[in-house]
C-alpha cells in the first residue's frame, strides 16, 4: 500500500494537453472490461468528446496522478448530477497496480465529488473484471443492479454513499 509519505505525486486537472496521454491508455482500459469492441476513429472520437466536451460544457471532471518523473500513475472521469455522480473512467497504468494508487485515485475523485456537493457515487463495472469489482466492493461499492452490454456481457451498475 502506498502512503503519502513514501511517494512523491502530483495531482493534475484535466487540460487538453493531457488528452493524447489519455487516448494512449484507452485500448487497454476498455480491453479489461469488453470482449468485443472496436478502436476506430468514432471510438476516440467519443472519448475525446467526454474530456473535452464534457469538463467544459456537461459538469464533468477529471484528474491525473503522476510520479515525481512526471510518469502517469493514473487517472479518472467523472460527472455529477446535482447530488450525484457518476465515475465514467478510472484508470490505472499496468506497473502501478495492487500498490495502492487505485485506492487513491478512487480517494481523491471521491473527495473531489464530495467537494462539490456529492453525497453519492454510481459506477458501472463489466462483470468479466473481477479484479475491479472485488476493488470497488473493498471500497464500500455494493451492486446495485445487472445490466446486459451489448456484447452480451453483464456489467453491474455499484453504488456508494459518499460520507
């Protein structure tokens, strides 16, 4: 697990100068929970429209976590809805994880969401990523509901109170 005190970081907000970073990580992030998808030009288009788009104009936000060589650790997005929000992506680079960065990414976008007035977070999790459910499950997340993907693949719809 990593502490504060044994890493220096550095939290980032989201600017368009982290996009491309971003869209580097997206094959892998969505390979974890789909069987079957397509890594074409809407593809990252859509993802595009969600960080760019989104931070400006549909309330939502986002934030990355790096070393102290300026390496990406990780990142997330989301959205909030009045008192709500709704955890789009969180993402954590392959050499960072089971350390203790997921926790705190998840820390800090929870913090961030409760800043803003949030008192509950919605997440999807593909229920072929065991390793994510059992993640979020540890982190107070329960199932809230199964839903079919269009793949065919059930994803669970997981809820917390953000206290």
């Amino acid at each position: 697990m990593v502490s504060s005190q044994q890493l220096s970081y550095n939290w980032e907000n989201f600017s368009s100068k982290f996009l491309p970073l971003i869209l580097q990580h997206q094959e892998e992030l969505y390979s974890l929970n789909f069987t079957q998808m397509e890594f074409d030009q809407m593809f990252y288009a859509n993802i595009r429209n969600w960080y760019m788009y989104g931070t400006m104009e549909q309330d939502c936000h986002s934030a990355l976590l790096f070393n102290s060589q300026k390496k990406l650790i990780g990142f997330y997005l989301y959205q909030k809805n009045k008192e709500t929000v709704y955890l789009m992506q969180m993402f954590v680079v392959e050499e960072y994880r089971g350390r203790g960065y997921g926790h705190m990414i998840l820390r800090h976008f929870e913090q961030d969401a409760k800043r803003l007035g949030a008192t509950s977070s919605f997440l999807h999790a593909s229920s072929m990523n065991e390793v994510a459910i059992s993640f979020y499950q540890r982190n107070h997340y329960f199932i809230m509901d199964q839903e079919i993907e269009e793949d065919g693949m059930p994803r669970f719809l997981m809820f917390k109170t953000l206290l």
